[in-house]
C-alpha cells in the first residue's frame, strides 16, 4: 500500500465502521471519516486515528439522501487527491414484513443499500484512484434464506449483492470489486438484553469476531485477482437459517 493511500468507509464513526476505520489507520490508510447523525463520535474517532500519523477529513452525508452525494462528494475533491478503498459499510435494518412494510421504508432502505452505494461507485471512478483500487460492499450471510421479517433490507442488501457483481465488471481493470458476508458480529442497536443462546447464532455456535471480519479485508486488498465475489464470514449460518432470525 502506498503512503498516500486513501480509505473512505460509509458508517464509519461507529460500530463496525469504526473498528474498520481503525485497523485501516494502523495500516497506513489516510481515512475519508463519514458520518451523518454521529458527529460527536465522528471528532473523538478523528482524533483516535490522527495518532497513526495519518490524514483524516470528515465527510458528513446523509445517505438516505443520494440526490445530495454527487455534490456533497464534489467537497472531497480539493482535499482528497484519489480514493484507493471504498467500503459500503452504512446500513440501517428494521422491521417489516413484506406486506407490513411502508414507503417510507422501503426508500430508506433503497436509497442507503443500493442507491448511495451506486453512486458512490461511480463517483470513485470519477475521482480515481492512486493505485488499482477496491470497493468491498457488506452484504448479509443471511441473503441464502428466504426470510421476511425485515423484508426491506433484505431486499435492498440483495439488490447490492447484485450491484457488486455488475460493478465489477463496468470498473475492471482499474478497481476490483467483491463483498463481504457477515453473519451475526453485534447485537443490533435495539436488540434484546441478553441476545440469543450460542447454540442460536450459527453453526459453530459464536459470533463472528471483528477481527475475523477484517482479516477478509486484509484478504481482499492484498489479492489482485479476486473480482466479483463475496466471502461469508458467517460461521456457517448461509448454511442453515439461524434460529435468532426467526425470533425477531
């Protein structure tokens, strides 16, 4: 990786993306922080990863907007001179069958798990990239089953799985483009006290550790010549429905 490489993760003053900020800092990656609500969280994570002498530059947007990213993305161009990785991370996930679903639901899950992700795409084609470059958009292990309790983003997280194979053929040679399927790695945010039993989760009864979720980061960007694909990180649960998701 090149000194001057730069990380843009969607979602990533929190949770997930802010762990993946922070390994991608320790690794060298000047970081594009995006946040929309988060700003608070946004400055501290800032500070955090400017201690790997590396460049910040916060970048907020709200990405069940996409109409407002081409000129909100037109602010990073005076400041950041290429975009090497970008990584759709940001993902909202509520409730909702599919008749019990409402329009409003079904726009904010377009618009942050396909669209947003869409455009950004093409905006990193405008802006290019220092070096062969790589978009990793986070699907969902659990795209394997047919499950309808939040039909939304399932189906928006399955429009995206798509849009990461067509996107890898438009960008080659120039970026590669794969993604990656967690399966149960933290409790949503309005999860039940106590979560499911071990026996629940997958098969090999654990919850995917962060770190195994960044080690198929670390696989991908140091692999030129996997495009096109998606590695579940899920332990076995694209196998066999979990039990958690039929409780909820």
């Amino acid at each position: 990786m090149a000194a001057s490489s730069w990380a843009l993760v969607t979602g990533g003053a929190q949770r997930i993306g802010a762990f993946i900020n922070r390994r991608l800092a320790r690794a060298g990656y000047n970081i594009v922080l995006h946040y929309h609500r988060s700003e608070t969280a946004a400055l501290a994570l800032k500070k955090e990863l400017e201690q790997h002498q590396v460049e910040v530059v916060m970048w907020q947007a709200n990405l069940a907007e996409p109409q407002a990213l081409p000129r909100g993305f037109q602010t990073l161009h005076g400041r950041v001179p290429h975009l090497d990785l970008l990584i759709n991370n940001a993902s909202i996930f509520e409730q909702g069958t599919l008749f019990g679903s409402s329009l409003a639901q079904i726009r904010a899950h377009m618009d942050v798990h396909l669209t947003s992700p869409w455009l950004l795409i093409q905006e990193m084609m405008k802006l290019g990239t220092g070096q062969p470059g790589q978009i990793i958009n986070i699907l969902d292990a659990n795209l394997a089953h047919r499950y309808t309790g939040k039909s939304a983003y399932f189906i928006a997280k399955k429009a995206l799985e798509t849009l990461t194979e067509l996107a890898a053929i438009e960008c080659a040679p120039k970026i590669r483009v794969n993604g990656i399927a967690p399966g149960f790695v933290l409790e949503a945010i309005d999860a039940v006290a106590g979560g499911p039993e071990p026996e629940d989760i997958n098969l090999l009864q654990r919850k995917v550790p962060l770190d195994d979720l960044y080690s198929a980061i670390e696989f991908l960007l140091a692999n030129h010549s996997i495009t096109g694909q998606t590695i579940a990180i899920d332990g076995g649960s694209h196998l066999k429905c979990p039990p958690y998701m039929l409780k909820n």
